[in-house]
C-alpha cells in the first residue's frame, strides 16, 4: 500500500510544487483584487467537480463496481461496462455543458450573491420632477463601496451621471452613529476625510460638486454654495460644512473605507434630477464589491465550464487505470495542468498584461486547454492497458442504474470538503476580497492533503474492495488501520506547523507587490484555521472506502450532510462573529475544520467496530501529538530567529522558508523515532508488496 501511495504522492507532490508556482504567480499578477476574486470564484465551480469526481466521489461508485466485474467476470466483461458507463457520462455532460453555459449568469447568483449589488433602481421609470432615494448598506467587512450608472448607450449614463448628486454620506458603527464624509481642500485638490477630525481616506473615485462653508467670522454672513468645479477663494476662517458629490461622466464613482475600520454601515441620500430625460433609460447600482466582479465571474465561468466536462472523464478513465494498478499516469495528469497555466502567466508576462480582465481570460482558456490535455493523456495510457474507451449509444441496463445510484450519494460523500469551501465561499462573497484569501490559503492546505489524504484514498478503495471480495475483511480492516496510522503520523506535524508558522509561510509564498502585509496576515490566519481540521479531512478519505468498497454510499452521503449542516451554521456564527474585525474568513476556516472532525466521529462510529485500535496504538498517536507539538515550537523559534531573512527579499524569504522547513521536518522525524511513535523496521515492513 504505502509503495501505491508513494508513487502517487510523489507525483502529487510534483504538481503541488508547479501548483504553488502558479499561485505565486497569480498572486503577483492579481493579488487580492476584483479580477483574482472573479477569477477564483469562477474557477473553483469547476475545480470543485473536479476534486468531487476526481478525488474519490466518482470512484465511490464506479471503483468496487468495476473491480468485481474484474474478479468475477475477467478483464473482457470489465472493459465492455466500463465503456457503457464512459459513453452514458460523455452524453449526460455534453448535454450538461450546453445547458449550463447559457445559464452561468444564474448559476453564478447562487454562487457568489456576495458579487451582486446591494441597491439598484431603474433610472428610466422616474418621472418628471426630481427624486430623493435614501440607502443603507452594510459595510462589515468591505474595502469600498462602489456606484455605477449603466444604461444601454453612452448618452444615457452620461445624462443620469449628470443628474445624479450624492449628499449626506456617513459611516456608522459601534463607536458613533454617524461620521459624515466630507472634503477637505488644499490648493484646489480634494480629498474626503472623516468629519473633521478624522481619518483620512486613502483614495476616492467621487466628484465633489458643490460645498456649503460656515458663516463668515468676520462679517458673520453665509455664502452661497460653491460650484466646486470652478475657481473660488476660501476666506480665512471659513469650514467646509457640506458637501454634494456626483459621478464622474463615464458613470463610475467610489469610497475606499478606511484600512481596519469597525464601522457596519454605509449612509448615502441620492438626489437625481430627471428633467429633459427624453426617454434615456439607466439603473443605479451600488456595490460593496468591483461593479465588475459578478460580470467577470460569468465570464470566466463560461470558458472553464468545459473543464468540468474533461474531468469528469478524466476520472473514469482514472478509476480503470487504479483498478489495473497504474497509478502513475491517473497521479501525474494534474501536472498538465500547472504546465499550462504556467506558461499561460509566461504569455501574460511577455505581453506586460497586468491586473486586468485580459490576465483572467488567459488564464480562463488556459485552465479549459488543460482540462482537454489531462483526458488525452488519460485516454492513451487506458488503450495502452488495452481499454480504451469507445463511445457509443449507452446501453440502459442494472448495471448502469445501479452505479448511478450509488454514485449520487457518493458524490455528496466523497466531496464533502468541496461542499464546505463552495459553502464558504458563498458566504465569503460579502467580504471583499475574502475569496482570494481562502483561495490562497487553501491552497497551502492541500498540499499535505493531496500528498497523503487523496493518495490514501486513492489507493485504499482498490485495494480494500479487492480484499473484501477475496473474504479476506480483517486483511481489510488492517489496510485501513494501517492509513488511519500512516495518516496521522504524516498530518500531524504538518498541521502543527502551519499553525506556529502561518504568516512566514504565507509571506515566503506569496508576498509581493500585490499581495501585501494585510494580505499576508488575513491569509495567514486562515490557513491556520484550516490546519487545525487538516488530519480530520485526511482521515475521512481514509475511513471512507471502508463503507465505498461494500458499495454503500448512502451512510457517508447521510453523515456528510450533518457535518454540511454543522459548516452552514458554524461559518455563519464565526463569519458574522469575526467580520467587523476584517477577519469573518477566519471563521470560515474553522468552521470547514470542525465540519472535517464531525465527518471523522460520524464515519467512525458508523464502521461499528470493523477497524479495532489497540491500546499500544493510542499510546503511539499520544506520541505523534507530542512530537509534532514540540515540532511546531522548534519552527516558531526558527521563524523568530530567521525574522530578518523573512522581511528580506524574495530569494532571502524563499531560503529562510526552506531553513524553517528542512528543520522542523528534521526535529520531527528525530522525535518521532526516539519517542517511539514510529519506528525504521515498521516503516522498512510497509513497503513489502504484502496482498
């Protein structure tokens, strides 16, 4: 087993490290951004079929099915329901594909509400005489808040833009009830502050109209409002006491809020003068995100739809090959996709693209070529094996039916971890820029995950079917004991040190530019909440074909539901809870980790006692907790004493990354043995080709 899962991780652990690569350089071309938000969430509806059919769901179903047609029936008969299964999958996503991208826009409202205004009113509908509209818009966790005339021709935004005035703006919060916008002159150039005293807004996109000054001192006399637009003279003394904004002529306007506000609400009156409207027809929007983001999120979807087209093969023919114990080609096929996404940021950088929607298309098309790459390559390597995949008219027999049934529960199961970061990714829209730091953050998690968790799961479902079958079930209950073993002994220390080192390693990463302090330490933390359910999310991929390779599903299907029901509840607690400090992520996190540990207790309690753990092995997994704690203190003290190395250059944070890591995988390993939570005989022992 461990042999199986050591050519599959080696191979994960290749692609993981373009993976990382790729990230990198996303980061530095995108950074937390509207186009890296829009990018992300587009690309992770497909990548999360991908994992779901990809990782475990759909090998749930197909795997044991077709492995005892292999025993019971010969490689011939496997083979022949294997291409019934293939040409049924090639017509229902085909048919999948070309429904769904016609209908991303609404696909994409369920997927990212976050994207969408928060006040909108058709400008046309107005009549004659003018219009007062007062808006309240949350603002926890939001970086600016956006205004946006749209209309179907150029004249219509520029009449409404023009007709438009905003008045009254303020922040609420838990400190004051309202702190007025106002403009604080100097030389003619304008800048919005706080009311008098307060912070100042680092940037804005509004237009400041007209203002209303204080009396004079002096003569004790109020002057008329001042056209801001055309040269005046303050008279000494005299206070900006009002001021009326507009919209710049191409219908755009914007507040940056101040870094680490507390405020919760946003307060604006619009004014809008329809007169001579001549029919010209607009909509008013405002966002708490980019106007573009919901825009760019559909666009980007529609092209890396068909990815999820590929994957969904790129499984099936994944399933044949694990069968016949090829796991390479199936573990190696992600690469491609890194490869192509690498040389697709090349171009990007050749062209001297920075941060815009060009940067995301490319990606977008880069993303879809490597999908049609990894089933090519998947696809030769079955006709090698001598089972190539012909498509035809699908047959509808029992075999058919019954894996399809087996397969929806399987899904649900098997790609539960997938459901909590869909999850958290819709509530994560109302923060601004919070996709991208999960994103990134998750990122770093799935490397431990993908090198142990999937490869186990990978490995495990073939090889305990085989056994089951063979009516050898304590060899079975063995081979799980034995991952459940090697998968704490794996996790552990790669948890703990994610969480002493989270804002070094992310910082090492992925600092730049772009993707600055603030960047580093949100996505840090969410790493770190993260961590803390990274040995729970690897044991259910290992719990998991003990129920898959009995063809039951429906038990984990149910199980997966509760701990998707506690991920709902939980993000919206922590969200909500943490969301005024800029962190509501974090809670997401957390959640998605005590989610994996609800999953774990459940699926255990559900084998009623099929795997049995000895009392030598609680004592063992006490020692692995031991060793990795005090693994995870040794890279915080290295993190502390390489601190300058950290805050250096790119080359010097990459080397003292390196450092911190080399060292703690050395303490760890040095613990690990003299503890006694492993041993050189037993690790030399599962590396025998035992069946």
């Amino acid at each position: 087993m461990v042999r199986a899962m050591m050519t599959v991780s080696g191979l994960t652990l290749v692609s993981r490290i373009l993976g990382f690569l790729r990230d990198i350089l996303i980061a530095r071309f995108l950074g937390t951004g509207p186009v890296a938000d829009a990018f992300v969430a587009a690309f992770r509806f497909p990548n999360m079929f991908r994992r779901i059919f990809g990782e475990g769901a759909y090998n749930a179903a197909f795997v044991p099915l077709f492995g005892r047609k292999v025993e019971e029936e010969g490689t011939g008969a496997a083979v022949t329901f294997a291409r019934n299964t293939f040409s049924a999958l090639v017509w229902v996503l085909g048919i999948l594909t070309l429904v769904a991208i016609p209908c991303m826009h609404w696909v994409m409202m369920v997927v990212v509400p976050g994207f969408l205004p928060k006040f909108e009113q058709d400008l046309g509908d107005i009549g004659g005489g003018q219009a007062f509209f007062e808006r309240k818009i949350n603002t926890s966790g939001a970086k600016e808040i956006h205004f946006q005339v749209s209309g179907d021709t150029r004249e219509a935004v520029g009449h409404w833009s023009g007709r438009l005035e905003l008045k009254n703006m303020s922040l609420s919060g838990p400190e004051a009830n309202a702190v007025p916008l106002l403009v604080r002159m100097n030389k003619r150039e304008a800048e919005i502050v706080l009311g008098l005293d307060g912070p100042v807004l680092s940037s804005a996109g509004l237009v400041p109209l007209h203002a209303q000054f204080s009396p004079n001192p002096v003569s004790g006399v109020r002057r008329e409002p001042v056209d801001l637009r055309q040269p005046y003279f303050i008279d000494e003394g005299e206070v900006i006491e009002k001021v009326t904004f507009g919209l710049a002529p191409g219908g755009r306007g914007w507040v940056k809020l101040p870094g680490d506000h507390r405020f919760e609400s946003f307060h604006v009156n619009f004014n809008l003068d329809p007169s001579e409207a001549g029919g010209q027809r607009a909509t008013l929007r405002v966002f708490r995100n980019h106007p573009d983001n919901f825009a760019q999120t559909v666009a980007l979807s529609r092209i890396m739809f068909c990815y999820l087209f590929f994957m969904a093969l790129v499984a099936h023919l994944s399933g044949v090959l694990n069968t016949f114990k090829r796991f390479a080609m199936p573990a190696a096929a992600p690469i491609l996709l890194n490869v192509v996404l690498v040389c697709a940021l090349g171009w990007i950088w050749l062209m001297r693209w920075e941060g815009d929607l060009r940067v995301g298309k490319t990606l977008a098309w880069g993303v879809a070529i490597a999908g049609m790459l990894q089933f090519l390559a998947l696809w030769v390597a079955c006709a090698h094996a001598r089972a190539a995949m012909l498509v035809h008219k699908p047959v509808w027999n029992p075999e058919l039916k019954k894996m399809l049934l087996l397969m929806g529960p399987g899904v649900i199961a098997a790609g539960i971890q997938q459901v909590n970061l869909l999850v958290g990714g819709i509530i994560a829209s109302f923060q601004q820029g919070a996709i991208a730091t999960l994103y990134y953050a998750d990122r770093v998690n799935q490397l431990p995950l993908g090198m142990v968790g999937i490869a186990l799961g990978v490995v495990l479902l073939p090889e305990v079917t085989r056994r089951l079958r063979s009516g050898r079930e304590d060899e079975a209950a063995e081979s799980i004991r034995r991952g459940m073993e090697l998968a704490m002994l794996l996790t552990l220390p790669a948890a703990a040190a994610m969480i002493a080192i989270h804002e070094p390693l992310i910082g090492g990463l992925f600092q730049g530019e772009k993707f600055d302090a603030d960047d580093v330490s949100k996505t840090g933390w969410a790493l770190a909440g993260f961590a803390l359910g990274l040995p729970g999310y690897v044991l259910v991929k290992v719990l998991q074909p003990a129920y898959f390779a009995r063809e039951n599903t429906k038990g984990p299907m149910l199980m997966a539901g509760v701990a998707v029901a506690v991920n709902i509840v939980c993000s919206l607690i922590l969200f909500n809870l943490l969301r005024p400090t800029g962190y509501g992520h974090v809670g997401i996190a957390i959640a998605t980790a005590i989610s994996a540990w609800v999953n774990v207790i459940l699926l255990w309690r559900g084998m009623g006692g099929f795997v049995r753990i000895a009392a030598s092995e609680w004592r063992k997994l006490a020692r692995m907790v031991l060793a990795s704690v005090l693994m995870g203190g040794t890279v915080w003290v290295a993190a502390w004493a390489l601190g300058p190395w950290l805050a250096g250059s790119q080359w010097q944070k990459m080397v003292g990354l390196a450092l911190i890591v080399g060292t703690g995988m050395a303490v760890y390993g040095l613990l690990a043995l003299v503890l006694r939570a492993t041993s050189l005989a037993g690790l030399r022992a599962s590396f025998g080709k035992k069946e």
